[in-house]
C-alpha cells in the first residue's frame, strides 16, 4: 500500500496525453471525423491514441494503430534519407543540382556565381514555383511513373525567381527534384531505398514511401478513409509529385521518428546521420531573413516555429482527404504528431493541436526575445510576398494577398499589426522573430 501511495504522489511517471473524449468531442463540434495522435514526454515514453471514425460512411471507429496519410510530412522524412546520404559520403549538400541531374536545366540568371544546389531544395531557396496546375489536377498519374514524367508537359527550364539560397519559398517542385537526386545517386526508385534504408533502420516498420490507397489494387484495410465537407469520402490517387507528399503512416511510427529528430543522429553505436546536420534542421542560414537576424526559418526538411507559444522543429500536411501535424521541442524533449482523416476548410485544426500541446506541457516553457529599436512606424506599408509560391498567380497574389503592416495603437503602441484580405489581424510584439516568419522588407512598402 505504501508503495501504491508513494507512485501516485508522483505525477511525472505518468506520460500526459489529451482526454480521448475532449478530443472526440472537439472533433465533432469541428465536423471533422478522425484522428489519431502521439505524444513523447521528456523521458523518452511514447503514447498513441485515437478518437472518431477511420470512415464515416461505415461508421468504423478510429484505432490507434490505424495507417493515415500525411502530405507534406513527407518532406521531412525524405530530407532525413538525403542526410544519410550526405552523413555517408554518397552526396554533397553543396554540390550543384546539375551535378547529379544533368537532364534538368534552370532558367538561372545567377547561374554562373550562384547555381542551384541540392542544399537550396532542402531548404526550399533555390527560388523554384511550388508546381503547376496540370501538375495537380491530373488523374494520369500512376503509383509507377517515373518522377520526370512530372516535368514534361512543359519543356522550358524551370525558371529560378529569385537568388539561390536568398529567399524561402515553398517548393512542392524542389522536393520532386531531391527524389530523382535520391535515384540517380542510389540507382533505385526513392520509394524502395526510403523504405529499406530510412524505415527500416528506424524500425518505422509500418510506414510506406509507396502508393497505398483504400481501395483498388493498392488497398490497404488498416488505411483510414480520407474526407472533405459533411463526410464526403474520398480515396488516395497517385500523383505526379509525389516525393513532396505521398507517405503512408502510423502514430507510433512517428514518436518513433520524432525520438530520432531529438536525438544525436545515432543508431545504436553507428552515426546515421551526422550530429552537426542534426543540429542544423530548421536553422536557416545564408537568407536576407537569417542575416536580417529572424531567428525562425526553415532548413534542412524542418521549420523552426512558434507553435501554440512554445518555439519547436515542425512539419505539416495535408494531402487528400487529410491533415496532419508533426513537431518535436527539443530543449523540453517532447513532441507530438496528430493526422486528421479529413480536410475540412471551416474547422479549427490548431484547437485540436492546441489541446495536445497543452498535455504535453510545453506552453509555459520561455520564448526567446530580441530585443528590438526598430520604430513601428519605419515598417507601415503595403506588403507582397518575393517570390510568391505559384508563379501563374503573381498578379492574383499582389492584388488579393497582400499585407498591410501598421503600429499596433491598441497595444503599447512598440508593436506591429498585419492585416490580410483572408484573416484575423495578427499583433507582432517584436517584428524580429514574434511574426512567425514572415520577413519584411522596406524595398516592397
């Protein structure tokens, strides 16, 4: 009895997770129909869960160990398969892209003092347009098609928008790109050395680069359904870029991989990836942001982010018919990945993420500060995003998302308030590192 009273007096021995029927409900009230999350505390334990439905149309309800899909999560693991490569000698994060893949030519301006290279894809700076439209809507996609076949409609050079290494701008294209690097240096489909080089060493041994979908030749039982609006079912299809979003996965999976992110980069004795690497993920450098001294960014297959109002390494997705959101804190040595099986425009998926930060306890951790003399009012202007992601829609997104920057006069007045024609207005305290990434430039007031 003494020992039973002496364990419940100690609270920390208990891993904290959201109430599955907080979650459950949220879920409902949200009209969102599944999900399923991890969470790993500070000593390493990992817990899964799962509320709602896999399929709202059989009333299936949703299993911890169900598989989900993760769009652009992807991402992040494919750049952890390029640092092995890189840790093994097999690459360099330095090298031109044309090196590896001389087939693909670059509309470059900066080409003879700044190339692209393999590192820009990474980080999302080679100034690449995220893709294009027939790139997206198109069902001639196959799970087998080679990954060139992505680029062919169109024979021009891929046209680069702004200085390599200059400029984040996300590029669903530029990680097409690093699965073909991944198969011309392996000599293998991406997929299958993914799987059998990166999975499998991180016992990730439910997880899957391939093609899987719900029904057809390639149907997985265990796959949750994916949903839109009013649960309206929706299978996987292949897609033509699908090193930037296809991967098939499970809660425990991803504590597992988010344990690694937290880690050293070693594999029991053997260094799988190199700790310098490990411990550049999500710091940007070389950026006008970085030099500007924006401590927030994105390198490496991860953004270093305030999410929730705890500083951590993110990544999120969404793909058909789902949603998903992995980060990791390490100076707290916790982290968490939820996948919603739906994607649903009007619900408040960062209530959900909120509800598991706040079991993870990470919250109330300090929020690094810089100090700043900038006068708010120096920054008051009329902003557009340089580069844009989508090229076609430079003229649509100068006209429409736009962000007008302003003194906060309803705070102490040391602030700065954006306004956007698509949401809420949001209050930087600090236009250093409290705007989440967004970097300002008096060159575009």
């Amino acid at each position: 009895m003494r020992f039973a009273l002496v364990m419940l007096l100690i609270p920390t021995l208990v891993l904290a997770a959201p109430p599955r029927a907080d979650i459950a409900r949220a879920l409902q009230e949200e009209g969102l129909v599944g999900a399923v999350w991890a969470t790993v505390d500070d000593d390493g334990a990992a817990s899964v869960d799962a509320a709602g439905f896999a399929n709202a149309r059989t009333a299936r309800p949703m299993r911890a160990d169900d598989r989900v899909q993760v769009g652009s999560i992807a991402k992040t693991l494919l750049a952890t398969g390029l640092l092995h490569l890189a840790t093994e000698g097999r690459i360099e994060l330095d090298a031109p892209v044309s090196s590896v893949l001389p087939a693909v030519e670059f509309d470059n301006p900066w080409e003879a003092t700044d190339p692209v290279l393999i590192r820009h894809l990474l980080d999302h700076t080679a100034g690449l347009d995220d893709m294009r439209l027939w790139q997206i809507f198109s069902l001639r996609a196959t799970p087998d098609t080679p990954l060139a076949t992505a680029f062919e409609d169109d024979k021009r050079p891929l046209r680069v928008r702004s200085k390599p290494g200059s400029r984040f701008s996300y590029s669903n294209t530029g990680y097409t790109l690093l699965g073909r690097v991944i198969e011309a240096v392996t000599d293998q489909p991406y997929e299958r050395w993914l799987d059998d080089q990166l999975l499998r060493p991180l016992g990730m041994h439910d997880s899957t680069f391939g093609f899987v979908s719900q029904t057809g030749p390639n149907a997985d039982a265990r796959l949750a359904m994916g949903h839109f609006e009013d649960g309206a079912t929706q299978d996987a299809v292949p897609m033509f870029l699908r090193p930037s979003g296809q991967f098939t996965t499970t809660a425990a999976d991803m504590a597992r991989f988010a344990q690694f992110l937290m880690s050293d980069g070693a594999l029991g004795r053997k260094s799988f990836i190199d700790p310098a690497l490990m411990r550049s993920r999500g710091h940007a450098a070389g950026t006008e942001a970085s030099y500007a001294g924006l401590q927030v960014g994105y390198a490496l297959g991860l953004a270093l982010r305030d999410r929730h109002g705890t500083v951590g390494l993110c990544h999120g997705g969404d793909t058909v018919g789902f949603r998903a959101m992995l980060c990791v804190f390490p100076d707290q040595r916790r982290a968490f990945f939820v996948a919603f099986n739906a994607d649903v425009e009007s619900a408040d998926y960062a209530r959900l993420r909120g509800m598991i930060i706040d079991a993870l306890d990470v919250r109330t951790r300090p929020i690094p500060v810089v100090a700043s003399s900038l006068d708010p009012d120096e920054w008051e202007g009329f902003y557009i995003l340089a580069p844009n992601r989508f090229a076609t829609f430079e003229w649509v997104d100068m006209l429409f998302g736009f962000i007008h920057v302003s003194r906060d006069v309803g705070g102490d007045g040391d602030g700065l308030r954006l306004r956007t024609l698509q949401a809420q207005p949001m209050v930087c305290s600090d236009p250093v590192i409290s705007c989440s990434g967004v970097t300002f430039s008096r060159r575009h007031k």
